[in-house]
C-alpha cells in the first residue's frame, strides 16, 4: 500500500508538503504540487477516507436537498456540476431524503453530512428553513435567505435581455406564461413587468398566464387561451424550454407558422433548445457555475468555525441563446 511517506520519498519533499499538495492546499508551489499529484496518481496512492475523516472531524460527505423525482435536465446538469465540483475538492455527494421519524437536518446529522446544498424544495416549509438556519453548513440554490449562503439566478437580467430582444425584433406585445406560484416565478414575473416597463410596453392582466414548470400541457392550455384573446400577443414566453413543446402543438393545430405568425421564446437553455427547429430562442442558465459557486461556498463555510461562518450571496449570469423562434 502506498503512503504519503512512499511519495515524499521519491518526489524528495516532506510528508507535509504532500499531505497538503493533495489536499489541494495553496501554500504549496503550483508546479510542486502538479508534480506531486501525478507521482502520486501513477504510484496507485489511495487516500484512507477514514483515517482523514479522523484527523479532521469531517465525514468529506456532502448533501444534495432535491425533494422532487429529477426528470427534468436543467437540474440533472446542476446536480452533475454540483457533484463534479464537490469531487475536486475531496468530497462524496448524498442525496438526503426525509424519513417518516426524522426532519431534514436531524437526518443530515444522522448521516454525518458536513453540509447542505439545497437544491430544489419547499424553500419556506418549517423542515426547511430549519435546515437552512442550523449549525449545519448550507447553501441555497436560487432562493435567498438570511442565515445561509445562496446562490442566485440574475433573474432581472434574464428577463431583460429577453424583452429587449424581442423589443428589437419588433413585438409590442409580449405575453408571459410562467410557472407555478413560488419564489422563482414571483423574482422572473417582477423582472419581466420592469423590463416592458423600461421599454415603455404596456402588459394586460390577460397576458401574464400561470402554468406549470416543465410542462407542455399546461403550456398548451394557456397558449390556446392567448390566441383566443381579440388583442393576441405577438409574442410568448415560456417558463422553461421543455414547456414550449405544448405551445408548439397548440400553434401548430391553429395553423400558426413561427415566427412569421408567432413568436416563441423559452428559458433555461437545455439540450432540447438546440434540436428543434426552427431553433429555441430562450436564455441559458450557467449550470456549471452555479454547482461550482454553490459548492465553493459550502465548503468555505464547512471549513469556518460556526462563530465565523460568512454567508454570502452570489447571483450568477446566463446568456441569451437567440434562436429562428423569435
């Protein structure tokens, strides 16, 4: 088996110095530890999870809060980019699940978990905010509170960069069919009314249609209610990509051609955006950097004592993907 001592040897540093050139430590010379890590790749070295675990009084586990089943990709790709950033720096990923006996955080302690990431949940339950405000490190994936670290989507400049690009195509009247009710949809629906608003468009009560998250169905309904309106939108938005499916059946039945007739635009920029044609127009959400942020600042506050924690809020930006729908 071989030992940190093994590497120290035949690289001819100090024990010290490879425990810290493995452990990703930065006072440890850039080319040095390169060097360090590859030996120590090639001679077949295997931390002892246990034994560091010991030393440091973590487990170097941390959790994943996704209360919902995970069929929807946006979030599959923030929880690929959550786990390979955590994978970095030394961690496993749990996923945490609430038994029928215990609350969330009592089964986080149970399960020995340094920290939360708070993925996809009921952001204002009871269970939850007392996960957030526990002793327990965590981090908030686009909801804001004020005992953790979040991480935030820019929702105002999404919904800008989306009404003026429609602005400039030429549409006055842009109608929106969001998501369910929650915090998501309230930050994305107040961006979007400032946007028309700072463009000098009027937006009619009609125009402003509730659906749900992640699906065509509800998108088709609400689609065919806009295009029974005598003053019909132009143009329509949609809560996620995979929601413009249904609007695309509806328009389709109606006889409506995009974009000569309508114009269309998703959110989230997924796999699915870029297959169908004419090509999505919608708005791309970082993933990887929002799983990156998420977990460097739930590390950052694993590492801090309680009494020094920093709780930070860090908005993250996407980009408009323009597509032949708008």
């Amino acid at each position: 088996m071989v030992t940190l001592k093994d590497i120290a040897t035949l690289c001819n540093v100090s024990v010290a110095t490879v425990s810290r050139a493995l452990n990703g430590q930065s006072d440890v010379n850039g080319a040095t530890a390169k060097r360090i890590r590859r030996i120590a790749q090639e001679m077949g070295y295997l931390p002892n999870a246990a034994a560091r675990a010991l030393k440091t009084n973590r487990s170097y586990n941390i959790g994943i809060l996704y209360e919902d089943e995970i069929h929807h990709e946006y979030f599959s790709l923030l929880i690929d980019s959550i786990r390979n950033a955590a994978e970095k720096k030394g961690y496993d990923i749990t996923f945490l699940h609430k038994s029928t006996n215990t609350s969330y955080y009592e089964h986080a302690k149970y399960r020995g978990l340094d920290g939360v990431v708070i993925l996809q949940a009921a952001f204002h339950s009871p269970e939850i905010m007392q996960l957030a405000g526990s002793d327990l490190p965590c981090v908030a994936i686009d909801y804001e509170y004020e005992c953790c670290s979040c991480v935030i989507s820019d929702h105002p400049s999404s919904m800008s960069q989306l009404v003026r690009y429609a602005f400039d195509k030429g549409h006055r009247k842009i109608a929106f069919v969001h998501g369910q009710a929650g915090y998501i949809t309230e930050q994305r629906v107040n961006a979007f009314y400032k946007a028309c608003a700072a463009l000098g468009l009027t937006v009619p009560d009609a125009y402003i249609r509730p659906a749900a998250y992640h699906d065509p169905g509800s998108a088709s309904r609400e689609t065919k209610f806009l295009l029974s309106l005598d003053d019909k939108p132009s143009c329509i938005f949609y809560a996620d990509d995979y929601s413009c499916l249904g609007a695309i059946t509806q328009l389709e039945r109606t006889g409506l051609s995009i974009p000569d007739d309508i114009s269309i635009a998703g959110y989230d920029g997924i796999m699915l955006s870029t297959v169908l044609r004419p090509k999505l127009t919608t708005y791309r959400q970082d993933v990887q950097k929002k799983g990156e942020t998420a977990i460097a600042l739930l590390i950052e506050s694993i590492e801090a004592p309680a009494d020094q924690r920093p709780y930070r809020i860090v908005t993250v930006s996407g980009s408009l993907q323009p597509g032949g729908t708008l």
